[in-house]
C-alpha cells in the first residue's frame, strides 16, 4: 500500500467519473491549478481533505490511500469464502463473504487467518433434539476468552457471540458438512471440519 495518495489515482478516478480538475476543485474548495500540481506529482492534497477527496471521487478513504479499488461484481458467492474481521480496539467482529475493505475505530482491519483448531482449544459436540450442544473446553476470564463459535456451509452461516466471564458453549444446528469456526482473544480465528 502506497503511504499517501498518488496523482495517478486521482487522476484516474477523476477521469472514470467524467469530472474536470476545475470541477473537482469547486467541489473541494482549491483551485484546479493544486488538482493539476497533485496529478503532476508536483504537490499533494493537505490531510485535511482527504476525506472529502475521497468523496468527490466515490471511493472509500482507504481504497483512496491504497489505489486498490473494491469492485462490487455482485457475483454469486460461496460463504466457505467467508472472512473475519476483528477490531483490536473495541472487538467489533464483522463477517463478509469474501475480501472486503473494513475499518473500524480508525484502524483499517486485515482478514483473520484461520488455523487448524489445536489441542488447547479443544471442543466437544453433543446432539441435542435437534441441534447440538458445541462445548469449548476453554477458561472465558477477561484476558483469555472466546469471542464467537460461527457454523459455516456453503449456503448457510450461523454466527454466536460469546464474552468473558461466560460459558463457552452454544446450542446450534450443524447442517452437515462446512466448518465450525471459533475464535479466542488470544491466539487468533481457528476453525474445524466436520
């Protein structure tokens, strides 16, 4: 990812969207010689426009720092593709069904990797009527806890939230096949097939 903005990018999506430099620079409030300067590579826009900047030109601040724009295909997708997003600094966890450009308390956030569940987290699941019981054999302290277990096929998806202090158990229906998803505040996002 670029450190800040290139005038390449802008210019770009300035020329997609069929907008002149002195248009773009009425609506940000310069004049069109500084949008001229930034596409030249001869200045950059003061930080205090980049969200405005990024408005002008439809994209999202982060997709404007990185260059890398988020298309929306709109394409039928597969939910085992699913990614995790978790906030380092709130918790907020936030589910996408593929790549997304997330941000969340000022902080842009990376996919989680999932690794194999290990021996630490170690589960069992029961059959109950007709869901099963899906224990996690896992103290739930404030330091050291489960956040969320996340049942996942490819059409369906069942998302619990757990906290501290708590029991790390959830009843869920398993609809055969996909992954069971759990993630510990700790060690990272870990998943199991079943």
């Amino acid at each position: 990812m670029n450190n800040y903005i290139t005038g390449a990018v802008i210019k770009k999506l300035r020329g997609e969207r069929g907008i002149t430099q002195a248009q773009l620079a009425e609506r940000l409030g310069v004049t069109s010689k500084a949008v001229s300067k930034w596409e030249t590579a001869r200045g950059l826009p003061d930080i205090a426009l980049i969200e405005d900047l990024s408005k002008a030109l439809g994209v999202s601040v982060w997709e404007l720092m990185s260059g890398n724009l988020i298309e929306n295909r709109n394409c039928a997708g597969n939910v085992l593709r699913s990614m995790f997003y978790v906030c380092p600094v709130c918790g907020n966890v936030v589910h996408a069904m593929g790549q997304a450009a997330v941000e969340c308390c000022g902080i842009h956030l990376m996919p989680l990797e999932a690794e194999e569940l290990d021996a630490s987290h170690e589960l069992t699941i029961e059959n109950v009527e007709d869901e099963h019981f899906i224990t996690v054999h896992h103290d739930m302290t404030r330091e050291h806890y489960i956040s969320f277990i996340a049942h996942l096929t490819t059409d369906k998806t069942e998302f619990i939230k757990l906290y501290p202090e708590g029991n790390a158990e959830v009843r869920m229906r398993l609809w055969g096949g996909g992954y069971l998803y759990i993630y510990c505040n700790k060690h990272g996002l870990m998943r199991k097939k079943l």
